[in-house]
C-alpha cells in the first residue's frame, strides 16, 4: 500500500481565528460549530492513524491578516514540539504595501513553503471569500506576486470555474512560479452546464505547465464523503493534468464535520486504484514530496 502526503490539512487554537472565536456566520462548508474549538496536532495524528499518512503539510486557517508572520511561526513551534506538520502554506495579501516585508519574515521560518491568498469569488454570497473576482489582476497584486518565485515559494490558487482563465493566466504570467489549484477547482455545480464549465476551465489551467492540482475539500459543496464523486472528479482531472501533477489533502478538520478521517483515505485510494502503481505513488506521495520539499 502506498505512503501518502497528506497535502492540506489544517491545525488551529480557537482563539486565534476570529472566524471561530466569533458569530457562527453562513460559510462555504455550512454549519460548522463542531470545529469551533482547538484542533490540535496530537488529535489530527489520532485522526490519521492507521491510515498510511506519513507527512503533512498546513495550510493557512484566516488568521486575522495583521498576524500572518506570526500563524507561521505558531506553526513551526508546534512542528517542532510535535514532528508534525512538515511543510507550511501561510497567508500573504498581495494586495498589501506590506507584502514584501511579510514574505521576508515568513521566510526565515524552515519549514515554510508557498503561500495562500484565498481568491475565490462567487455569485452566491455564501460561497464568496475575495472582495472582487478579479483581485489577482491588478498591479499592486502582480508587483508583490512576482516576489513568490525570489523566495522559491509557490502559491496555491483558489478559484471557481468562472475565475479560471484568470487563473491561468497569471500562471502563464509567472512561469517560474509553481502554481497549486485548490479543492480540484471547487466543482459547486453539478448541472450539465456547471460541469462543462469546470471541465474548460480545467483544461484551461491544466495548458499551463507549472499548474499543478489537488484533490481537497472535495465533500465541501455537497457536505459527506461520496466515494462515486470523488472518483468521478479525479478521473476527470487526472485526465487533464497527469498523474504526476495531482496531489492529495483531506482538508481535514474541515471534513471532520460529516466524516472521518479514514474513510476520506479509502475514497481516494478507491478513486486512484485504476492507475499504475507508479502513479498511485506519484499522487498519493512523490509528487507531494516534490513540490513542497519534504525531506
């Protein structure tokens, strides 16, 4: 049985989120008082027991955006202390005469190694996250953008489909960046019409070579873990990107709310099982080791 990256994933202390530390408001993943409290790492590794996950990367969980350097550094001290995550995803407003200097000070933390800024927009308000749908084509974004690839980081990119050809575009932009699509794009839309979008969209990012993807969040929009779903969306996108540009993340404690830990691992495994042996690997693990350096 292969080893496996586990590629999104998050820890937290309450307080220091003030999505959960304030009101429950409507958000992407529905009703989530559950998870309004610590995640710690030792229960993250009580989640992933047994499951075959040997190392982890975090991804930013919306500290208030004045503390970005410091969720980071919160984050190597627990790595430290546990062993556990190997690999750090912070948070960098572009948008931010101050970018420069956060990316500069994020850096001198080992285990940092790309950056989210969540740029998903959509229609429904409940779904919407950046103030505007085109946040990453302005100037000021572009100027402190270009900064990702001196620090060797790469970015994770998180759009809906009708954000994808900018997606791609700012890809083809900075071609020595290494791009990360979140969530498989966020597929929301189950209709004939909302998949053919997904699916062009798809096709759009998956041209640009340094665009990569991951298979995340993937019971986000339809609230449990559907194995037939999620085998549907990977074989979809393995097909457009290749095996050895696909990850996989559990985007746990999130999915948390309506399953468990494992049964996300045996969905995938389950989704994966018609590849080679090779490629099995290369998303459940190589590529993952690649791309954010894990010894």
């Amino acid at each position: 049985m292969e080893p496996i990256v586990d590629a999104h994933h998050h820890i937290w202390r309450r307080a220091d989120q003030p999505w959960l530390s304030g009101p429950t408001v409507p958000r992407i993943f529905g009703a989530y008082d559950a998870i309004k409290r610590d995640y710690p790492v030792e229960e993250f590794l009580s989640d992933l027991a047994g499951t075959g996950v040997v190392k982890s990367v975090y991804v930013q969980t919306n500290w208030a955006a004045a503390r970005a350097v410091e969720e980071v550094e919160w984050v190597q001290s627990e790595a430290e202390r546990a062993g556990w995550p190997h690999a750090i995803v912070g948070f960098v407003d572009f948008q931010s005469d101050d970018a420069p200097r956060v990316l500069a000070a994020q850096a001198k933390s080992p285990l940092m190694r790309g950056v989210r800024q969540q740029l998903h927009w959509h229609e429904n308000a409940q779904y919407r996250f950046a103030p505007t749908p085109v946040e990453m084509n302005t100037t000021a974004f572009r100027k402190n953008f270009a900064r990702l690839e001196h620090h060797g980081f790469l970015f994770e990119l998180q759009v809906f489909s009708s954000q994808m050809a900018d997606g791609a575009a700012l890809a083809a932009a900075f071609p020595g960046t290494i791009f990360v699509l979140e969530h498989a794009g966020m597929p929301e839309d189950r209709s004939a019409a909302g998949r053919a979008a997904w699916r062009e969209g798809m096709r759009r990012l998956a041209d640009q070579e340094n665009m990569h993807t991951k298979f995340s969040g993937l019971g986000t929009f339809i609230r449990r873990n559907d194995p037939a779903h999620i085998a549907e969306i990977v074989a979809e996108t393995v097909e457009l990107f290749g095996a050895q540009r696909c990850v996989w993340g559990s985007n746990f404690p999130i999915e948390k709310l309506w399953t468990d830990y494992g049964s996300i691992v045996a969905a995938i495994r389950a989704a994966l099982s018609h590849l080679s042996e090779a490629d099995r690997r290369a998303v459940l693990h190589d590529n993952a080791v690649r791309l954010y350096r894990l010894a």
